[in-house]
C-alpha cells in the first residue's frame, strides 16, 4: 500500500464517521423534539424575557459610560479617553 492510498483510506474512514455522527445527531434531535416539543413551545416566552438581561449586560460591557477613566493631556488638562481621534481632529484648547 502506498502512502496516498493510506492518506486516501483513512480520509474516506474520517468522513464516514463524520456522516454517521451527523446522522445520529440528526435522529436524537429528531426526537427529541417530537417527545418535548409542548415543552419547550411552552418555555419560549420565558427564555425571551430572561435571554434580554442578559443581552443587556454582554451587549453594553466594552462601552463602559465614562466611569471617572480620565487621562492626563499634555498640558495637564485632564479628558475622558473617548478613544483614538482621527486624522486632523484637536483636542480643545490645542494648536
């Protein structure tokens, strides 16, 4: 057997077991939705009122609303840290 036929056995195997595994998933998922699918029609509402705090805290976590993050400038003025300015853009009192 050369290298390239193992290489080429070995992927067919590979991908063979992938296929049964999805097609096991698939079946499990299958009835599992015919056995509980009252149950979870029935929880939807709830998981869409608990999933929106949740939303609220994961979605607002990188803006973090001026919580006394202040630099000092050159001059020795102090400025919140709003990020980068563009091209061009001064700082107040600048040249």
């Amino acid at each position: 057997m050369t290298a390239t036929a193992g290489l080429a056995r070995a992927a067919h195997s590979k991908s063979t077991y992938v296929l049964g595994l999805c097609v096991l998933i698939a079946a499990a998922l299958f009835l599992l939705w015919e056995e509980h699918e009252a149950h979870i029609l029935g929880a939807l509402p709830y998981a869409i009122l608990l999933l929106c705090p949740l939303m609220h805290l994961f979605m607002h976590g990188g803006h973090h609303h001026g919580h006394g993050h202040h630099e000092e400038g050159q001059n020795g003025d102090t400025h919140t840290s709003d990020g980068p300015r563009r091209h061009g853009e001064r700082e107040e009192g600048g040249r």
